[in-house]
C-alpha cells in the first residue's frame, strides 16, 4: 500500500478534524447518532458502511451543507458548525467535496475549475496557472475550451476533482467519486486521489462501498451502521480481524443490505 502524506510533529500525528458527539434527525428517524472521530492531517480516512446509513449525511454535514442537530466539529481547534458565521466561511475555503455526480456548470472545462478562484477574487494569472497545475494533475492539460457537457463520465469525474482541489482545500470529502465508472476510470480517479493526498498533502475523507478500494487507498477505516460509528482502526488491523462482528461481517459480504 502507499504511504499517504500523514503528517506527524514532534512524533505525533496531528488531528485536523474533530468531530464530538454529532448526531442529525430527519424527520424523526435518527440517522447519525453521536458520531466522535479524529482525522490526521495527511491521512486517508474511509468511511465504510451498507446503503442508507449515514455516509452522504456525514459528509454534507461536514462540508456545511447540512446542520448537525447535535455536536461539534473542529477544524484546526475551531468550532465550525456552530453559531460563529465567521468560522463557517473561513472553514468553507478549507474544506471541499466531491460526489457521486459532480454537476459541472454548462461551460468551459477552464471556466468550471477557474470558478472557485474568481470568486475568491483572484488575479488572471495566478488563475491560469492553478488551472494550468490542477488540469495537470487529472491528466486533462488540452481541454480548457472543451464544454463541460462533451465530456466523457470518466473525465468529468476528473473535472470535478480538479475543480475541488484548485484552492487548495485543507481536507476534501469525497461521496463515492467512483461509484458511476467502469474499472479502467476507477484505476485513474484512484491514481488522482493518491496523488492528491501525497503531493497537495490534502487530508481526504472518502465514502465509498467498495472494500477493495478501502484497502488500496485508505490508511485508517470507519464502520458506520444505522448511523453509528461502531469501529474504527488501521485498515490493515480492521481487515485482518475487526474487533466488532458486524464490521467483520460488512467485510466477508455476509451482511444483507
Ligand atoms: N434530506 C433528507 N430528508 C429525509 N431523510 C434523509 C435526507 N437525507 C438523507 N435521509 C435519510 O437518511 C438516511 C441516511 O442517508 P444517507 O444518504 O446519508 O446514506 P448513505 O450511507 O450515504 O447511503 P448510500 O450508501 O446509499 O449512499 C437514509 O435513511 C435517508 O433516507
Ligand atoms: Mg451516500
């Protein structure tokens, strides 16, 4: 397995996220109850689980677009989810996601990656040249002009991750980015990602349904059942022997979901 970009100081492993205690209702049904879980800066986290549990509502609650109904969440030490409207917009410019379909704007490939920077008020060149860097790194340099809406699934997808990680967000969510795409594309999505992760150091938390995707990418996994957390550990340990059955069973394809 590669080496993510975790990052260590003064032999520690330093924590990026903190969430503590969260839970979210919809409706009546609890579908996330006191979740608490740190993230490392530099790590690849997945989070695993059966369809309907609460991966897709845990990443829209931490990339801000859904409210907790219970608990925090720390980026950096700093409360981001609750009343302080200051540090919800100062963790919106750390914090990116991906999804499962990634809606490009009806426009160019360049005009969808530039768009997060020219809000942020950035200079032209400085624009191109991040564009320039990110469409690099998804291996799409040559299709600036190309409308968003001629591209293949594959390369939107691709796109989509270059439109993510053009302003360098400190941790990217990804909602099963591979989940649409045949096998050739899920090698190349892979690929962007790890190289995310070790050349922007970017911290990447990752739903995904596909426990061999966990093994090749992540470093540390989830088990999230009926909105609970029931384990987490070293991908290496959990994969070998979890320490909850159900965790087990969710891996050898015993559990009916
Ligand atoms: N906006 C909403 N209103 C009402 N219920 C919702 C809403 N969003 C999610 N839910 C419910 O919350 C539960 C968790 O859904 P969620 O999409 O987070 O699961 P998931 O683990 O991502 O599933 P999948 O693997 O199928 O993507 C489900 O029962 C879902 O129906
Ligand atoms: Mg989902």
């Amino acid at each position: 397995m590669l080496q993510s970009a975790c990052c260590r100081e003064g032999g520690k492993n330093v924590v990026l996220l903190e969430i503590t205690g969260l839970g979210k209702t919809f409706g009546g049904k609890q579908v996330l109850r006191d979740i608490s879980l740190d993230v490392e800066k530099g790590e690849i986290f997945a989070m695993m689980g059966p369809s309907g549990t609460g991966k897709t509502t845990l990443l829209r609650i931490l990339n801000l677009l859904e409210r907790a109904d219970a608990g925090h969440i720390k980026l950096d030490g700093m409360v981001i989810n609750g009343g302080q409207n200051n540090n919800r917009i100062a963790a919106r410019q750390r914090i990116s996601m991906v999804f499962q379909s990634s809606a490009l704007f009806n426009d160019t490939v360049y005009n969808n990656v530039a768009y997060g920077l020219k809000v942020r008020g950035m200079d032209k060149h400085t624009i191109k040249s991040k564009v320039d860097q990110c469409l690099a790194l998804v291996g799409l340099i040559g299709y600036e002009n190309r409308k968003a809406k001629t591209l293949s699934g594959g390369e939107e997808q691709r796109i989509a991750f270059a439109r993510a990680v053009v302003f360098e967000p400190d941790l990217l969510l990804l909602d099963e980015p591979t989940a649409n795409l045949d096998p050739s594309n899920v090698v190349k999505i892979e690929e962007i990602i790890r190289t995310i992760n070790r050349e922007l150091n970017t911290t990447i938390i990752i739903a995904t349904h596909h426990m061999n995707q966990v093994r090749r990418l992540a470093d540390r996994v989830g088990m999230l059942l009926d909105g609970e957390l029931i384990e987490t550990g070293r991908v290496e340990d959990v994969f070998v022997k979890a320490a909850d059955e159900r965790t087990r069973a969710f891996i050898v394809g015993e559990m009916v979901y």
